[in-house]
C-alpha cells in the first residue's frame, strides 16, 4: 500500500526534522502534525510547517518526490492541554 512521506519543517531554524514519517493520507498527517505541536510553546505554533515529500511504496521500495505544502491555515489549531 502506497502511502505519503511528511516532514515539519521549522522556519526560525531554517530546517526540516531530521526523520521523515509516513501516513496513509494529509488528514492523518495533519493529526499527527497537530500532536507534535502539542509539545511546543503555543506561541510559536506559527514557526512550524507540515510538508509532503511525495509518495512512498514499500512493496516495490520506491519513493517518488513530490514536494508540496500542507496549507494549515484554514484549519483551526486546538491544543488540549
């Protein structure tokens, strides 16, 4: 089953987290985008970016580059605390 690689990318360093992580799709990325900011100061929430770095099969262990920005804008950021 083919599924997508993502990244965070953090602005104020310039630079991506060193591990990519693989998801079956943008919404499961974004939850767990959204998880990982939990661990941050609310404040620099803004910092940090979601990006897909294409598509990943690992019956055939091929990766095929698709660099996009997951735009999070639109969607409402709730942390529970």
């Amino acid at each position: 089953m083919a599924m997508k690689l993502y990244v965070v990318f953090d602005t104020v360093a310039g630079e991506a987290d060193s591990i990519p992580f693989p998801s079956k799709t943008d919404g499961i990325a974004i939850r767990n985008f959204r998880i990982h900011l939990t661990s941050k100061t609310p404040d620099t929430h803004n910092d940090y970016q979601l990006w897909s770095l294409g598509d990943y099969d690992p019956e055939k262990m091929q990766i095929r580059p698709n660099l996009v920005r997951i735009p999070m804008e639109d969607l409402p950021l709730e942390v529970v605390s």
